[in-house]
C-alpha cells in the first residue's frame, strides 16, 4: 500500500518553561527544531510547520499558524494542520523531541487499512504519545467539536475514538525538551 502522508511540526506552543522558543534554542550546534525537521522530512511526502510565529530558519510557505484563536495548544495546531493538508493522512510530531524513531511513520502506517483506525499513535512504555499521532482528515469535525467544548487534554479526545496504538520501547525516543537543564542533559548524552 502507498499512501501519502504529509508531517506537520508542532512548534505553536509558549515554550514558558524554556523561557524562550525553543525551536530556536541550540541542540548540538542546531535548533531543536531542525533536528524533528531532519528526521522527519525523510518520512513523509511533504513537510510543513504549525507556528504562530514565523521562524526565520525555515521558508515562509511551509509555515503556517493556528486556525483557531487563543493558543489553544497541541489539539489546535492539530486541528490547523489537517485544516491545511493536502494528503489525507497527517503525522504530528511535536518540535521539542529530537530522537523520536527514524521509523515512526513506517511502523505506525502499517495499520492504515487493516482495522480502520483513523488515529494511530505510538506508545512507550505503556505510555501513549499523543502528540505523535497519525490522524486522518475525517478526523477534523470530531477534534473541532472537542476543542470547541472547552476540552485540551489532546488523550481524552483520542480516546473517545477509534485509535490503534504501536508500541515502540526505544529508550529516550519520545523525550521531550522543555527546559534548559533537560538541554544540558541531552547535550552531554548525545554529543
């Protein structure tokens, strides 16, 4: 099966914690974003960034902002991403988790089909990772409907559909970086 999938970047949020954008902020001698824009970009058709700001490291079309006002978080971004897609399925994935897997988009897709789920996500560690969910256009009344309740817990949306998870045990891969220290840390472990 050859399905096209468009990755959409998640990069919309305060970053308050960080005290900065943290797309911006250097991993490695690169921005944290560019490491997530690396790995996935050889795993989907066409690659764009959700953020309400336009980050200059990157062209002006493949940016774009939230649809709905008021930082609503990931579930708008979300929302704004398959608004905006050309392809009917859409990989998410948050700009704060460089070591995600090389192989996440192939390992979830497999269930395209199969057991008609129209979300899939990983998880890890009995954990699920909802910011990395694979999400169908169908997909898009449903996520307004929640939002609109005044809901943002992005899980309980997920769970109130028809969802399929993966498991993936790699150590780290869905390690998030939010504050200076986890930085330093990743600094140092992955030099």
């Amino acid at each position: 099966m050859n399905i096209e999938i468009e990755g959409v970047i998640l990069a919309g949020g305060k970053s308050s914690r960080m005290g900065q954008n943290k797309s911006l902020v250097l991993l490695n001698k690169k921005p944290l974003i560019e490491h997530v824009f690396n790995r996935l970009k050889k795993q989907v058709k066409k690659l764009s960034i959700n953020s309400n700001e336009i980050l200059s490291i990157f062209p002006e079309t493949i940016q774009f902002g939230d649809i709905l006002p008021g930082q609503l978080g990931p579930a708008a971004g979300i929302y704004s991403g398959l608004s905006q897609s050309k392809y009917d399925w859409v990989q998410f994935c948050p700009n704060d988790t460089p070591f995600f897997p090389e192989n996440l988009v192939t390992k979830l897709s497999t269930c395209i089909g199969k057991t008609n789920p129209k979300i899939i996500l990983p998880s890890s560690n009995g954990k699920l990772e909802p910011v990395f969910l694979l999400c169908h256009k169908e997909m898009l009344n449903s996520l307004k409907d929640f939002i609109s309740s005044g809901e943002r817990k992005l899980e309980l949306w997920i769970r109130s559909n028809s969802f399929k998870t993966i498991d993936f045990n790699e150590k780290d891969a869905f390690i998030n970086i939010n504050k200076m220290t986890d930085l330093q840390k990743y600094r140092q472990d992955y030099a």
